[in-house]
C-alpha cells in the first residue's frame, strides 16, 4: 500500500527523531506523537486527535528505565491504546522496534519488549517488527545512568551497536515495503558491522568524559549467561550496517 501520512510514537527519542527525519525526507507527512507534542500514548491524552487522518503508525515509543514490571505495564498500554485508537482512527498498519534477542529473554526490559511485542501483534490492526541491536547513542546513557565518579563499571557483553539512523532508515523501509515479510520467515534484524563488548564501546565514550571505564561479567543483569553466549547478537538472516561505533563516535561534536 502507498502510505502518505504516518504518526511516529515517541517521537522525540533516541530512534524516533530519526525515523521522523527520514520520513520527512522521503516526502511523508508526519505527526510527532510523544508528551512534549501534547500526546500520551498511555493516558491516551491527544491520541485520537493526532490519529486522525494517519495512515500508519511507527511506534518507537519506550519507558525511560530498566525495570522489568514497569517497562511490561508500559508496553501493555502502550500497545493496547495505540491498536484500539489507531483501529478507530481508521489507521491501516503498525511497525514497531523491538530488540534483538526477545525471543531468549527471560527477565528484565527485554523480557518487557517480548510482551510489547506479543500484544501488538495480538491485533486488530497488522503490525511489522524489526529488532534491531542496541544503540550506539545508548552508550553514553549507560555511563549517565551511573552518575559520579571517575569510574563506571560496563559489562563486558558480546553486543553488535547500530546507529539509530540506520535503524530508522531500516524501519521506514520495511513500514512501506509494498508486502509484509512472508508468515514463518524470521523476525527481520538490524545490527551494526562489528562485534564488540559494550564494555569496549563506553571505554571509548569514557576517555571523552575522562571516566575510567572497567569492564565486569553482568552476573546479576538480568539474562546475563545468555548475552554472554551472544544470545542477543544478530542472527544469519540480520541486515549489517554502519557506521561501527568508532566511526559514529568520531563524527559526534
Ligand atoms: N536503546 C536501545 O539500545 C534499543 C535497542 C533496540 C531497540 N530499542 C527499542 O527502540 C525503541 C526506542 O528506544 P529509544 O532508546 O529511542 O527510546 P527513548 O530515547 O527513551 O525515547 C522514548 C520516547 O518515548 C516517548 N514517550 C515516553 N512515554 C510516553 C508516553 N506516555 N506517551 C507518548 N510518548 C512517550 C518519549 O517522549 P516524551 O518523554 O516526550 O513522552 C520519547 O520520545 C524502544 O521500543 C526500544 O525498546 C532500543
């Protein structure tokens, strides 16, 4: 179908203002959807007033912390509004981010991404996923997250950054790919060009900021044997793409 008009969720994150600029440069109408726009996906606050007229919905809209129970309630309603709303609204499809490796998860945000997923695709309307890997731009937010300090402890985590540009540029491709990915075929996948530790990726980031960064197991972190066994890297079938981390990093100000 040829989609004109699309409503981006979340679109004033880390991906989402991404996805709103490729868009835009591909000629697509967007209407930004996140609190600071005046809509609430969760109190449903402007919701079907920013619906109407969309024909399509990118959701990449996400809670802000890593807990498990309250990231699952948020992508509960999330999900559950932004199907209901969007059917009413006369919206035609979904396409959603998700993160590689949901399927393994057990515990913790990404066992919350499996439900997100797993109720969007519960209907009414069609949903497309792309799981993409972790941010280069969600390196920095891990040493933000450990505020003070000259030291930050990372996880030395087998991991596969990608740039949110090329998950948006991604993501807008397989929202207006003419069909949906054939039933039975993997979930598609977006990763970055090189396999690395996230531990190695913020010691780059550290010597910026002039932080000691000290590489750890993550036992403790939710499903850490299997990031550990690279049960979150991409699969055969994920699209690589870059910039690596390092390049991504050399060009930021
Ligand atoms: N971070 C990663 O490394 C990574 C990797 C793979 C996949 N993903 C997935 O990619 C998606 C985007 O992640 P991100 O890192 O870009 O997220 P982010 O930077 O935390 O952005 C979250 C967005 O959601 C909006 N939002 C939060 N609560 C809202 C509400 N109640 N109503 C409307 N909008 C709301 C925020 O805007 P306001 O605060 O203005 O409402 C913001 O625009 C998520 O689904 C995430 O799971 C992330």
């Amino acid at each position: 179908m040829s989609i004109t008009t699309f409503a981006v969720a979340g679109a004033t994150g880390r991906l989402g203002r991404h996805v709103v600029d490729v868009l835009a440069e591909r000629g697509h109408r967007v209407v930004p959807m996140s609190r600071a726009t005046g809509v609430d996906i969760i109190t449903g606050e402007g919701l079907a007033e920013a619906l109407t007229g969309v024909e399509a919905i990118i959701d990449v809209a996400s809670w802000h912390a890593s807990d498990q129970e309250a990231a699952t309630e948020f992508f509960r309603t999330s999900a559950r509004n932004l199907q209901e709303v969007g059917q009413k609204a006369g919206v035609a499809q979904i396409a959603v981010a998700s993160i590689i490796g949901v399927d393994k998860a057990t515990a913790g945000f990404v066992a919350a991404k499996k439900v997100h997923e797993e109720l969007l695709l519960s209907g009414p309307l069609p949903v497309r996923i792309l799981r993409a890997a972790q941010f280069h731009e969600f390196v920095g937010q891990l040493l933000d997250w450990q505020q003070g300090g000259d030291v930050a402890y990372v996880p030395a985590l087998p991991t596969q950054l990608v740039a949110c540009r090329t998950v948006a540029e991604e993501l807008v491709d397989l929202a207006l790919a003419p069909d949906a990915p054939a039933p039975g075929t993997p979930v598609p996948e977006i990763a970055g060009p090189r396999r690395e530790t996230m531990a190695e990726a913020a010691r780059l980031v550290g010597a910026r900021r002039g932080i000691k960064v000290v590489g750890v197991d993550g036992s403790g972190m939710p499903d850490a044997e299997i990031a550990a066994n690279g049960g979150f890297l991409p699969g055969p079938h994920a699209k690589l793409a870059g910039p690596t981390f390092q390049e991504w990093l050399d060009a930021q100000p």
